[in-house]
C-alpha cells in the first residue's frame, strides 16, 4: 500500500465539512490522502434550502474538488468519484460500484441521510433537503404545483396543490418553510396573479412543543414570531404518523390534504456493509468513537462529523450535528495523524454558536452567552455563510445574488429544469 | 373569447426569441396576449454549449417567464405552463397535457428540436444540445467519463471512455469541439493528473466539406485551423450512419469505438398534431408561411422564426434558422396585428451577421462585408452575447463567470449533478 515514496495511504470516505478539513491539514509528507466522494464536488449543506427555494444556484455552492485539491494545502492529495459500499476491515479495503481501494487507514466522514422512520414509502413522496439533488427536485416540484395552480380553475385541487408542508422545526424546516412564507408574502401576488396569495398554505409541523430546540427559548419563541409573521401556520406538538395519496395522517389522528410534503424531521448514518469485522453504532446509525475518532470495535478505522457518535463529560450524549463539530475533528484528527511520535489529543468541541435564518432580515442566532435576532442576526448570518462557501467565484456570484434578492423582495431564480427523459446512462445502478 | 376589455385573445406557443419579442412588441390595448410554453423560463440557445462544457451555469442564460412578464413592456400578458399537443382550428383552441385555451388568433414560434434523420434508437444514446435539460446532461456524461477514466486502469476501456464524437460541424458543433478541446488541452493536465491529456481524444466530423458552412470560406478555414490548434481531430465529408453498442458506423464503412457522441447534426421542427385543418409542410417539419408569417392552409394561425419557412426573393430557399429571424420575425408580426388599420407588412429581413467561438481568443465573425477572426472577434462575439441576455442579474454572472474562466483558463462549474433517484413525480407523462 506504500507508495514510491514509502508514504501509507489514508482513504477519507466523503468530501463534506470534515473529510475534506481533514485532507487540508494532514500532513501530506507522511500520508497519501485518497478522497473518496459519491459526487464530484463539495457542496454546502447549510444553504440547500435556498436552492429549494429558488434563491441560489446549486453551483454557487458546490465546488469541485478536482479543483479544490489542486489547490496549494492540498498537494499529494487525490480524488476518486465512487459510492463506497464495503469496508473490509480485514483485506483493509472499501469498494465502490467501481473498484476496490485499499487504505492502511481510513476515515469515514460521509455524514448523513434522511431517517424515515421507517413510514411506508415515505421516501418515495416526499420531498427532501440532505443533498443538492435533492434541493433542486424540492425545489422543481414546488415550483410544478405554482404552475398548475395557476391554470387549474377547481378549487379544491388548487388547494391541495398549493398547500406546503414541512415537517420539522429544526434549522432545516425552520429555514425552509420561512423561504415558501416570503413566496407567499412577496411573490405570488406579483408573478401569479391568478393565484390569490391566501390560498397558498405554508404549515409547519414540529413533534415537540417548541422550534429549534436546539438553540433555547429565546431562539424558539422569535423563530415562531418570526414564522407567524410571514404567514406560516406553525402546527407544535404534531407528529406526523404516514402519507398516502395525498393526504397526511397525524398522531392525533387528524388528517390534511397536500400534494407537497417536505421531511426534514430526522438524519441517520450513511449506511455500509463490513465485512471482517462490525463496528459499534449508536442511534442514528453512527458510529460509535472514542475521543480520538476512532471506531470502537474496528481497528484503523475513524469516524468524524455528522456519521460519529462521541460522548465526552460536556456532551454525555453525543455532540451536535453540525458544521462545527466536522470541521473540529477534521483538524483534531489531521494533527492526530500528523504527529511524527503518534502523540495523540482528544477532541475537544468549541461551541462558536448556532444560527438560523428565518427571511429576509429575520435570523437568530447563539454566540456564546450572546444571542441575537431580527436584522443584526440576519446580516451576521449572511457574512458568516458568505466566508464559509469555498472559492472566490462562488462567493461573489452569492453575494450578487443575495444582494438582488434583498433589494427586489424576491428569489430571482424559479426555474422548473426538468431532468432528461431519459435517465442518465451510468449512474442509475451506482445508488 | 373576447375578454371584459373586448380584446381578443392572441395565444403564443413558445417563449423564445420570436415568441417573446412578438408578446413584448405587439399592442397589448388590443391583444389579451397568453403565452404558452413547456417550461417556466426563457432561455438562451446560443450559449447551451457552454452549460453542456462546464462554463456556464443553467440559470445564468434562463429567465423565469413570470418576471419578465411582469415588466414594463408586457402589460397585461399572461403565461401558461404546459405542452401544446393539438391544436383544433375549427374550434380555435389549442390543448396542452393540463387544459384546452381558446384563441382568436394564434402564432406558433415553438422552435426546432433535434432531428436524427431516423437513425435507430439515436434520441437515446447520443447527447443533444438542443435545449437546457439535454444542454446538463451532456454536461453530466461528460464529467462522468472522465472520473470513470481517471480510476480505470484498463487502457482500451479508457480510451472508449476519452473518446469524444461531436456530430455536425455548424456553430453549434464547432463551439462545443472547442470547449472539449480547451478541456483536453488545459485541464486534463492539471485536474486529471492520472489521465494523460494525449489520451483524450476530441473528434468533430461534418458531412460536408467545409465547417460553418453557413458563414462562408473564410470562416470555415479560420474554424478548421484554431479547433486544429486545440487538438481536435476534425473529420471533413463524413457521414454517420448508426451508433450501436459503443461502435460509431461511417458511410464510409470505418467504425469508431467511443462511449460519447454530441449530435448537432441536424434539427427539425416542433412536432403538433392539427384537427380541423392540416397545414402546407416544408422540409425540416417547418411550417410554410406567407410573407406576413400566415401558415399557408389555416386561418388565424402564424409562425415565426426556426419553425416557420418563408420564401423571399432574397431567400429562395428558407431563412436562416437563427435568432435574428425569429427576432425580427416577432417585431415584424407584432407591428402587422397591432395596425388598427389592419395594414400588413411583408417581412424582410436583415441580416446583422452571424459569429461563431472556437474558444479562447478564438472565434469568426461576419458582419455586412466586414469579416473579424481571433481574438477581435472573440471579445466581439463576448459583447454581444452578454447584452443580449434578458436581466442584468444574469448578465453580470455571466460576465464574472466569463473572466473568471478567461483568466484561469478553467471552467469552474464542472458538477455532476445527478438527477434524483425517483423521476419527478408530475412531468415525466409530459413530454
């Protein structure tokens, strides 16, 4: 597995926030880093909703990362488009619908997916915001049912088409559900003027009693506020049980009638097959790791960001989900592994807050002991994103486009670009 | 059919140039103008070869219908989403998948799609250029064989994999053989680093003897010699005849194995079932019309631009089959239905030139008797495109996008975005 140079080969499964800080900061003069990714191109989970919502373009926040890792802090690093099925512990292989890649180790960042909860054909109906492709379909569909509302004259099948429901009151469905709010607020009354905008429901459905339970009180009651103002019904303490022709069925045995669900109520771990030996999961199917990343059960093997499960004395039950927490243990992990006496430093989380947005001037957000709202919120929370997307290019054509949408009450970039008729030849069998 | 204001209804198929220049020119205190169209945007055919090679995003050159109609100029029009599939010219209607629309008059500006003179199966194994959707997935194939290659040890798999066959040597064909060309020539090196460039192969083969036929000798020369420069291997007087299992069949008897043909190679007009009356058909499924756009053998129904074939003196034998026809043509038909005299003028068209890119610095202009090459004719060519893209949004991306790959000599939005694993649930019975 050496290469020429005697380097060994660390295989990183997924290019998100972890996988690819990692890359970044190991040290390439001691490791050949092997990136391993289903798709061609980093993307920015945090703003899939606004491609749902017709306000960003997809590449605006995807990168290559051919291009990335041409990059100075990259160098030795390379790139293999490939969905890695098996991991073979003993072989010390992973296997794509491809080839077979052998690692001396290995590092499973590939984070999360859609958790069902097993509701019959749920995956197939609804709507979804964990990868680019499925903000686009989201946002395709949506922009389907505006559509055909507009030139059907029944009225209750414009109802049904232009009744939007979200389910979830995270950071996801509480950003989503406030982008279909501001469609209804500012724009169909304008672009669809056979659209009455009071015929357009937004309902937000959320099992526990408060949103963003993640972010406090505070957060939780200027987000309903924020929510309420543009319109959306925000439905607490519902939990939905199944969706069938059309029509949701709650827990309280109430039903509602709608031809968009979006499901943004529960992640799971990416699933792989072992082989030679089976890790330890915890809920969510993650893995569970010690405070080096490191699987427990499994030998060379490490998990970090959204797919780990690390409890420590300040997170007894494992950290958050989130951006932060990724690129923490990419970087803690690099040093790991770049330490010439194999010194090792157990992760430690800094919390450098939470934040989300609700609509236009609207955001909230924890910063240490700080917490703000309202329009100071929302402009920290557009530059703190902004900083975040990699490249210069995306950048500026978000901020064009963020700068045009805030000035014309509008989200410039509703177009329905339906898939090919036919499906694209190769890769229907990869998933 | 008249509305509360007596106008009488004037519905247009297709949002294109002509379409959308004859609904913003004609005199809307006398028209109620309904334009219909199978997808919610306008876009810009002129430029699906730089989606289809990476340097474009879609939504850069596609403009929502509902916001352009909203402006100034288009007071009181309206558009419907939907595929006109009939159109009943004793009843005056036409029927699209959603609803029949009635009409008082009618104007069919819907365009040529690709034509495949009857080569089996061709429509599904060859990539098209024709409108966005075939415009990202060629963009997608593209991506894909070269991460396929860039893992595949196996030489001849590789060399099928790197084989490109563009098929048609006018603008269309010439523009995308050299956007693979500059591909081969500066990326592969640097973002492929275990493919070598040599191994890509770009082929661009033409039936007859000269590329752009249309614009001249000189041109074609000029083409010929800088798709030369970037290493494509242009094959003059070769006719294909079938593509079957990966094998391209030449008139001439030779085969070619590769697993990526572009067909540019011929168009043919917008297929629509007609009851009542059938209309005089020209070659190409193009609509003979008088010289003041009337399809000859309906009443009340016209066409303009690709779709409708117009002999002048000037033109013996057809307009051209590009966006100033269509332009003018819309103009021409708005100014003829808005004389409240009901004076018609007979449409003459003027020819303001033609331009092609080869690529970088590299493109042919013909403009009156003045003829431009090189890098003059590539900013010429620039300018022009850039103003003639509806919204100053799109333009501006465009133009940071444009610089940005100028000065990198790159194309920075090589994503493969997979369509989603469901078809989208409304449109697939669509088309």
């Amino acid at each position: 597995m050496a290469d020429s140079t005697n380097k060994k080969r660390l295989v990183i499964i997924g290019g998100g926030f972890g996988g690819l800080n990692l890359a970044k900061h190991v040290d390439k003069s001691r490791w050949q880093v092997v990136l391993v990714d289903r798709n061609n191109y980093h993307s920015f989970p945090p703003l899939f909703y606004q491609v749902a919502s017709s306000g960003l373009e997809p590449a605006s926040i995807s990168f290559p990362f051919r291009r990335e890792l041409n990059g100075r802090n990259y160098e030795g690093c390379s790139f293999r488009m490939g969905t890695v099925e098996t991991i073979d512990v003993n072989a010390k292989t992973v296997r794509t619908q491809y080839e077979t890649i052998p690692y001396d180790k290995l590092v499973i960042a590939a984070g999360t997916t859609n958790n069902f909860f097993g509701i019959e054909n749920l995956e197939k109906t609804v709507f979804t915001l964990k990868s680019t492709t499925e903000a686009i379909r989201a946002r395709n569909e949506v922009l389907d049912r505006l559509e055909r509302a507009a030139i059907i004259p029944d009225k209750s099948k414009r109802a049904h088409l232009l009744t939007f429901v979200v389910v979830g009151g995270g950071p996801a469905g509480v950003e989503i559900a406030g982008a279909l709010g501001e469609m209804k607020r500012y724009i169909i009354k304008r672009e669809y003027p056979s659209i009455d905008p009071d015929e357009v429901k937004v309902i937000l459905v959320e099992g526990a009693d408060v949103l963003l339970q993640a972010m406090g009180p505070k957060a939780a009651e200027d987000a309903l506020l924020g929510l309420r103002q543009l319109l959306v019904d925000v439905q607490l303490g519902k939990v939905m049980k199944s969706y069938k022709d059309g029509v949701v069925t709650f827990g309280d045995g109430s039903e509602l009638r709608t031809d968009t669900v979006i499901w943004t109520a529960g992640v799971v771990g990416v699933n792989f097959k072992f082989e030679g030996a089976q890790p330890e999961m915890e809920r969510g199917q993650r893995f569970k790791v010690d405070n080096n990343c490191r699987i427990e059960g499994l030998e060379d093997v490490y998990a970090i960001g959204d797919i780990a499960y690390m409890t420590t004395p300040a997170y007894p039950s494992g950290h958050p989900q989130v951006a932060q927490v990724a690129l923490q243990q990419g970087a803690c992990l690099a040093g790991n592994l770049s330490s010439p006496e194999g010194h090792e430093l157990p992760f430690v989380y800094h919390d450098k807050g939470s934040m989300a947005t609700i609509g236009r001037n609207r955001a909230v957000v924890n910063m240490g002991k700080m917490y703000l709202s309202g329009r100071v919120a929302w402009w920290a929370w557009l530059v703190v994103h902004l900083l975040s997307i990699l490249g210069m290019r995306n950048r500026t054509v978000v901020f064009i486009n963020w700068m045009w949408n805030y000035f014309n009450f509008s989200a410039g970039l509703r177009l329905l670009l339906r898939p090919d008729r036919y499906p694209l030849r190769h890769y229907w069998s990869e998933e």
